[in-house]
C-alpha cells in the first residue's frame, strides 16, 4: 500500500474522553485563584480512597512520583534493593533508583504479563525491602502468589499506574499490598493530563508521604493558609519534594473518576468482542482474561506468535499505521533498555519472558472515544495488513 495515500480513517492508540463537566469544573479552581493542591485535591483524593476501599489517598503530579514517595516513605535508600519485572515502564525501576537502592529485576509471566512470583522469590536477599507489584495494561498481578513467596518484612507497592477500577479476588487495586502507586496519564482510563495518586493502609506511611510530597513541611499550605497564623512559615525537619497536584488537574480528576466505571464496562465489552473477532488468527493471541478479579482494560495487548504470523510485528505495525490504525508494543523490558542494560550489564536473554513480551507485544486501539466502525475497521486492517 503506497504510504502516502490518506487511509479511510485513522484509529489512535489512546483518546482522553472530556466534555463539558470537565469544561465547566475547571472554572471554579480558576475563579476562585486557588490552583496548587487545595480544596479541589482534598475532594479527589477523598473519593479516590473511598471508590478504591483504602484509607488513604494522596494525590501526587505523576504516578512516577507516588512510586517514589512510596519507597521514600518506607525509608528505602542505599544498600537496599527493590525487586522489580523487567517488563514495564521504565518509571518503575526509576522509582528505587531515585532513594539511591538498587532496582533488582525479575521475570514475567508471558500470559498475563505481570511479574513471576517464582522469579521474584529467586532474587530475595538480606538486602531486599520491597517487591513492585506492576498490574500492567490494569489486570492485578497474582497477589497472593506473591505474598506466598515474599518474606512478610518485604513490602509490597502495587505499581497500580494501569489499574484505577481494577479488582483482585474482590480487594480493588490499591488496597491490595502496603502501598500503590496509580497514574493519571492521557493514556490511562481516567486522566487529568498528568498526575498520579499514592495510596495506603498504615497511618504512619500515609502521613510521612505527605510531608516528603510537600519539601518535607510540617503543614501543607492549605493547612497553613488556613489555620490560625498563616503568617508563619512551617518547620522543614527533613528533606522533601515538591511533587503536589494542582487543584485544576484534581477539579478534571474529580469528574473522571465519577465516569471510571462506564469507561471500564465499555472497554471490558469491547475487549471481549476483539477476543471474538480475532479468534480465527491463530498468529494473534489477545490478551487472556481474568479469572480472579476485574481487568481495567487500561490497554489491549496482544502477542503476534513470531513462529506463525505471516509477517513480522514491526513490519506489521508498519502496514497497520499506513492504514491509518496505531499500534505499539505493549511497554519496554527494563533490562533492555541502554540505561540498564550497561549499569548492571545485563542481556536480553537474561529475562526471556520480558525479552519476548517486548518483542511480540503490539497494543491495538481500546480506548472509550472509538465507534463500533473504529472497532470493526482495526480488525479489518490487522486481517488487510498481514495478508497484503
Ligand atoms: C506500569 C507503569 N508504571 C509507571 C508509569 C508512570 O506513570 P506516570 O507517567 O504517571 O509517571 C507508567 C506510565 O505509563 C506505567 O505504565
């Protein structure tokens, strides 16, 4: 197909779905001339913790960010290690490099594309005091699996960033392990451009993050605004970050998690229709469903089999994106990535489930903006673009 021909229509990756209540609930922190995290963050998080059955909710300017608060909260820093897969986003491993400990890598399952409890429990030392459980694309990684495995010292951060509304075993994302880190990137179900919420049982954890989120102050400004002498400035006992949401991202936020439900029901129905009308490629596997619990359906990622597709996956999303559809692969493995790959001298064959999920992943559009044409043109492309 001549690539400079316009295709019949274009379907992307990942749409955010605004309106008018976005629109209109953006005014208020904008009249009102309070845009840092005030009221407006308060609200979100207080309905975030309470839709995700948690006791505590901070809102934060990126899940990478919530990761990093997490870990810092836990007093993680050098000589510790943090046992992370290798397949996904890079803000994972990033997060334990940031407190000066050491991202410790681990494999996936290649099915459900979240980390091996087996390959995990191999790389516990003396030295490890957290595991980054990652519910990559929004299903839960196996929880209790995992549990099973880890020492009960080692904590357990659900690296939630794909999984706001997700479900294990009836306990939602969030409340599962001793911290979760979610995000709200236009590529996440719910969005507000950037930004990210930590979230957590222990009273103690909660309230340290909150003081590291604010350069280490003892108050937050609104606290401070106020209380009885905002005139004066807080006491910084120890070193913090500025890592607060605005409240105009919360006033978006607000409104979007009110529509996570529906956004999810409709990416649960369409992703069992692509399962249909894909069935018949016995080169494409979609993603296998969950027995245990509520796939949030952040992304739709399926593998193309290497020994049975009439075409590479490269070339394949070549073909798929001259025809106007986007596709990518699914995420990165972390041990492949230059950064990685020469800091700790690794090799692709060291992680052969995370090689291979970077390889043949390829994330088809799934997103709540996409009309039953989009739907039916992707699959007609996917079958055009392998057989052209
Ligand atoms: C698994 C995972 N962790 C962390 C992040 C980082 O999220 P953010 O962009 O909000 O920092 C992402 C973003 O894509 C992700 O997919």
């Amino acid at each position: 197909m001549d690539t400079q021909v316009k295709p019949e229509r274009v379907v992307q990756i990942a749409l955010p779905f605004m309106g008018d209540e976005e629109w209109m609930a953006v005014r208020e922190p904008i009249e009102a001339g309070w845009l840092t995290q005030g009221p407006k963050v308060a609200a979100f998080e207080k309905d975030f913790a309470n839709r995700h059955g948690v006791p505590h909710a901070l809102a934060t300017t990126s899940c990478t960010t919530a990761l990093h608060l997490a870990l810092a909260a836990m007093d993680i820093g050098p000589g510790d290690e943090v046992i992370v897969p290798s397949f996904t986003w890079v803000a994972t491993a990033n997060a334990a490099l940031y407190c000066g400990a050491t991202p410790v890598l681990c494999d996936v399952d290649p099915i459900t594309f979240n980390i091996d409890p087996a390959s995990a429990a191999s790389k516990v030392t003396d030295r490890t005091k957290a595991v980054m459980a990652v519910h990559l694309f929004g299903r839960c990684a196996d929880m209790d699996a995992l549990k099973t495995v880890i020492p009960p010292h080692v904590k357990i951060v659900e690296d939630a960033a794909c999984a706001a509304g997700a479900t294990y075993k009836g306990i939602a994302a969030g409340a599962i392990g001793d911290a979760a880190a979610f995000s709200f990137h236009p590529r996440k179900s719910i969005t507000c451009g950037e930004g990210g919420m930590l979230t957590a049982k222990d009273d103690v954890l909660a309230a340290r993050a909150q003081v590291l989120r604010n350069h280490g102050a003892s108050v937050s400004e609104e606290q401070r605004h106020h209380g009885p002498q905002p005139w004066l400035l807080p006491a910084f006992d120890e070193l913090g970050y500025n890592y607060r949401m605005t409240d105009v991202q919360a006033a978006i936020g607000l409104v979007q998690l009110k529509k996570l439900d529906d956004f999810i029901s409709e990416r649960d129905r369409r992703a069992r229709w692509y399962a249909d009308a894909l069935s018949d490629l016995d080169w494409l596997h979609t993603p296998a469903l969950p027995n245990d619990g509520r796939h949030a359906w952040q992304a739709y990622v399926t593998i193309v089999d290497p020994s049975r597709a009439p075409i590479p996956r490269n070339e394949l999303m070549a073909r798929l994106h001259a025809r106007g559809v986007a596709t990518r692969p699914g995420t990165h493995a972390i041990h492949m990535l230059g950064y990685y790959a020469s800091r700790f001298a690794l090799s692709p064959d060291d992680f052969p489930g995370a090689r291979d999920c970077e390889r043949n992943t390829m994330a088809i559009p799934l997103h709540n903006r996409m009309t039953d044409e989009d739907y039916a043109y992707v699959v007609r492309m996917i079958r055009e673009a392998a057989y052209a």
